[in-house]
C-alpha cells in the first residue's frame, strides 16, 4: 500500500510487541542505517521480557518501526527511551513522533514524570523529534552531556547528550496509560 509522505495518519497500527516481533524489530535496525546494531537475541528478549516499554508500528503485517525503552530501578520517575528505529521508507511521516508518545502512553512507562534519551549531536532528525515532542507535551527539555565518545570501546562513535524532558503531563486517572496518540 503506498502511502505519501506527509500522512501522518497512515494506517499503521501502534502496539506494544510480541516475542515474535523481535525478528522484524532487528530487521528495522540493520535496514535503517542509522542505529547502533546488538545482537538479535537482544531484540528477541525486549520484545519479550520488555514488552511494557517497547512498542512497534505494523503496516500490512509487517514491523516498519519500534521504540524500545527501560525504566531505570533507581530512578522510577524516568522512561529512558533507547532505541527509535524506523525503515527507511516510513521517515518523514511523523511515525517517529507517534511511537514515542506510544512510548510514553504505554503500561511501563505509566507513573513516569521524565522522559530521558540521548542523542548523538550530528543526528539532527532525533534532536528535531524530542524537541518537538517536548513542545507537544508542554515540557522543558535539558540537554547536557551525558557520554563522550572516549567511553565507547569501538572507535568513531560520537559524544552522546542527555535529553531530559519533563515534567510529563499525567493522566487523571492514573489507573490508566496516558493516551497521547493524535
């Protein structure tokens, strides 16, 4: 199905994942050619053992993008988004913003007042996102060094900084997910 480039409202379906997802979720890694790459056990366990912070887009039945994240155990009032991962032929369609709300609607990151990543300072697209996913919510975003890229074994690798938006708006009833989907 051929979508254009400026629906936001594309028929996707935004979910968290299942086991099986982690095989499509690897798959958006390693085609997006933007993404830090682990293993694909590592997508297998999130999708898995994480399910409650990670949330996949579907489109014709298949994963097209993801967002995986953690609640950090010292830290219960942040949602630590790790990873937002997208084909290539599905940027530029504000899927990217609607996984992350995604993200923040979802059961795991419920009761969390911070959303945390980092960002490398050359990936412009990823700084325009949290930005503007800051704005939506009304929310102040820090941004501070967080890891040099002396701390990374490999080479090439840049510095990372810490975006730190909040306070997240809270549903009022906080039995139930935030529902931040246009």
């Amino acid at each position: 199905m051929a979508h254009s480039k400026s629906d936001e409202n594309a028929p996707f379906i935004i979910r968290q994942p299942h086991v099986d997802d982690g095989s499509g979720i690897w798959r958006v890694v390693k085609e997006s050619g933007s993404l830090d790459p682990n293993s694909s056990y590592l997508y297998l366990l999130l999708a898995k053992d994480f399910s409650d912070t990670c949330v996949v887009a579907e489109s014709d039945g298949e994963i097209v993008g993801f967002v995986s994240g953690y609640r950090p155990p010292m830290r219960r009032e942040v949602a630590f988004l790790w990873q937002v991962g997208l084909l290539p032929s599905m940027q530029g369609r504000g899927l990217g913003k609607r996984l992350v709300l995604g993200f923040l609607g979802s059961l795991g990151a419920r009761g969390a007042t911070v959303l945390e990543t980092t960002v490398a300072p050359s990936n412009t697209a990823s700084r325009a996102l949290f930005l503007a996913i800051a704005r939506q919510l009304g929310a102040e975003c820090h941004v501070s060094p967080c890891f040099s890229a002396h701390m990374f074994p490999e080479g090439g690798h840049e510095d990372e900084e810490l975006y730190r938006i909040g306070p997240l708006p809270q549903p009022a009833n906080s039995r139930r997910p935030l529902d931040l989907h246009d």
